[in-house]
C-alpha cells in the first residue's frame, strides 16, 4: 500500500495534467498518481508513458466521457490504494515537504489535514489566464501569502457552522479531500455510511463537510503542502475573469448530471456561489445534524446582489423557504442580511485597495512561470530560504 495516493480528476486538460504528473513523480517518490480520465479521447494516456512517469506508480483510469465530475471523482477515489490521498484539479500541483506533513500526522494519529483557509498559502496562474480587473497581469504568475509554517487542532464543527454561517462562501477551515489530506479510514467509514465521499454537484464542498464531520482527529499545517494552479479553461481562471455565471442546466460543469433533483431552497442557476451552496446543504442534509444550519438567508441576498439577471430563480428559491419561515419574516432576513453584505462588500474593497498600495508582509510574487513545474521549483526554493515548518 503506497503512502500517499495524489488522485487527479480530468478532463480534457492534457497539458497542464502531464506536468503535474512529471513534478509529483519527482518530487515525491513515494505517491502514487491516479488519473481518472474522462476527456474525449484517450491521448493522456500515451503522453503520461511518454513523459516517463513510472508505470508502477501510476494508475490511469478511462471514463466515459460525458460522466459528472462527482462520478468521476468517485471512480478515481475507488482506483486509489494508498493510506493517505489527496485530490487535485489537473491544473494543480502538490507543495513542498509534503510526506512530511504525511508523517508527522502518522505520528499524531491526525486522520485528516487542512493547509489554507479562505485565502491561499500560494497559487500559480498559468499562461493564458485574464482577471477581470487586472488583465493579465496574473498570467504565468506565481503568488504566494505569508503563512506560519505552524501545526495545530482544527474545531471542525465549529469551522463547519463557520462556513454556514457565510454560506456559499466557500470551505473556510474546514478538512477537505481536495486540496487537503484524508486518511483511508475515514474514506472507509463515510464510504460504509453514506456510499460515496462525493456528492452534490461541487465535490470539494460536499466531502469536505463529510470529512469535517467523521474525522476523529482533523488538524491544520499552514504550509503550502498543495499548490493550488488557475488555468484558462478553469473554474479558477473563469472566477478570475468573471465569465463563470450561465443558465444552470446549459454549463459545462452542471449539464453532465443526469436526472439531478435541484433542491427548491437554492436559486436555480450557475454561479460558484450557488453550486457550492447546493452541494453543501446536501452534505447536511444527508448527515442529518441539527447543529448544521445553513444561512440561507445570506445565499438570497447575495444572489440578488451579485447576480440580479437571475432574480426570478432567487425569487422562486425565497418562497420556497418562505412556506416554512413566513413571508415576511423571510423577507426582512434577506433584507437584514444585504443590508449587512453592503457594508462587508465595502470593507472588502478597502481590504483589497490595501494589498494593492502596500502589500502585507510576507507576500510576494514571482512572474514568467512558464508551467506549474516551474512554480513548484520556485516555491520550493521560496520555502527553503524564508520559510520553516514546525512540526512537533
């Protein structure tokens, strides 16, 4: 059983896949490296064998290729053999000093491992990616934000109603799969309770509320032991430039799931916001624990907000949740809650303002990063010089 399985979903993203793949084989010799592969055709395959990754490390796994990203996912988490597994997009790549990380968690009997908050230790933007307010100055671009280097215990329930909390925001703290690290045993036991770690139509939000959850002893290392990437053809790089909103059942990442009930309480059209908000209300809803309130209230306002072209979805989604609440006190929470998204949105733009005139300390960026390689050399020097892991 190897130590460590890195596990890569995809989807016609060949490219950037094989230099993930090259930088894992080399830089950690004790992963394993499954590729669960639903492109369109079957070249991956050959360019993988070509780039000379070990043929006993890897595991290449054919999809068909109209499968959702949920089942694949799970298909590629039951190919995996290894004690410990972590999940990438095929764009991303693993950080530095990762088996130490695998390590020491062996050592402490730590079950899952979480490295990055809300804001990332470090991400890599590949060539090619366009933000919406800076063009591209973000392409082939490695940024990378101060972090302690430092162990500690993760509350995961408290992260878990944290993120509730700012619902459709995102994962927080929370422990992940995707991203982060989770041992085989609690794979093995949401695997025996639920059927699949995967679930709604965002797999990192869905296992990552699981994970939280079922671990027995879930910690955080803020290291960079991932190195998160945002290619063009992305979610990421669509985040960037502001081009990831579209009719639910028509985009690329819903339109593959197949006879998929929408839950009446979420607006009913793509944005990140709305996925990640549907996929963790049914991570909540199928661990049926009344501490797990979702601010449903917070999605509404946010929705109208941010995506008023889809107002009459977000309508419909309120008076769904007005049956049980009444209508007026549904509405006068919405409107509490934009009242209070006004004044966070303002505090946000100065927060950003801020970084832009004097950035905080520890933060840097490095540019004319061709590949991912290239940044995980980059930062891996980066860490070497300025940075320490304090483990034990």
């Amino acid at each position: 059983m190897p130590d460590l399985s890195i596990i890569i979903p995809t989807a016609n993203r060949q490219d950037y896949a094989v230099v993930a793949a090259k930088v894992i084989a080399w830089a950690c010799p004790e992963a394993e490296i499954v590729f669960s592969d639903s492109s369109r055709d079957d070249g991956l395959h050959r360019m993988l064998r070509e780039a000379g990754i070990p043929a006993d490390r890897l595991v290449y796994v054919r999809q068909p290729h109209a499968i959702d990203v949920v089942s694949n996912f799970n298909r590629a988490a039951e190919a995996a053999t290894g004690r410990w597994m972590m999940f990438l997009g095929d764009d991303d790549c693993i950080g530095p000093r990762i088996m130490d990380v695998v390590r020491w968690a062996d050592r402490n009997n730590v079950d899952s491992v979480v490295s990055y908050g809300n804001q990332f230790h470090a991400v890599y933007y590949w060539p090619g990616v366009k933000s919406r307010y800076f063009g591209e100055g973000y392409s082939a671009r490695l940024n990378i934000n101060a972090f302690s280097g430092r162990a500690r215990p993760l509350d995961a329930l408290k992260e878990v109603q944290s993120a509730l909390r700012n619902f459709g925001a995102g994962l927080g703290w929370m422990a992940r799969a995707y991203h982060g690290l989770v041992h085989r045993s609690v794979f093995e036991t949401i695997q025996q309770r639920h059927g699949a770690m995967f679930g709604g139509v965002s797999p990192d939000i869905y296992s990552g509320t699981l994970i939280s959850m079922l671990s027995n002893k879930p910690a955080i290392v803020e290291w960079p032991f991932v190195l998160p990437g945002a290619s063009p053809k992305s979610m990421a790089g669509h985040g960037a430039a502001r081009t990831d909103r579209a009719e639910l059942w028509t985009h690329p990442h819903t339109a593959p799931f197949k006879g998929l009930q929408w839950d009446p309480l979420i607006p009913e059209f793509y944005s990140p916001t709305v996925v990640w908000s549907f996929s963790f209300k049914q991570a909540v809803d199928v661990l049926g624990d009344k501490r797990l309130q979702p601010n449903l209230a917070l999605l509404y306002a946010r929705s109208f907000l941010y995506d008023w072209d889809h107002r009459g979805a977000t309508e419909d989604a309120v008076r769904a949740w007005s049956r049980d609440r009444g209508a007026v006190a549904a509405h006068m929470a919405v409107g509490a809650e934009m009242a209070m998204e006004g004044g966070r949105f303002a505090a946000k733009v100065v927060r950003r303002l801020g970084r832009m005139i004097r950035p905080p300390s520890g933060s840097s960026s490095i540019g004319n990063l061709q590949d991912i390689d290239a940044a995980y050399r980059a930062l891996d020097e980066l860490t070497r010089r300025d940075f320490q892991l304090h483990l034990d």
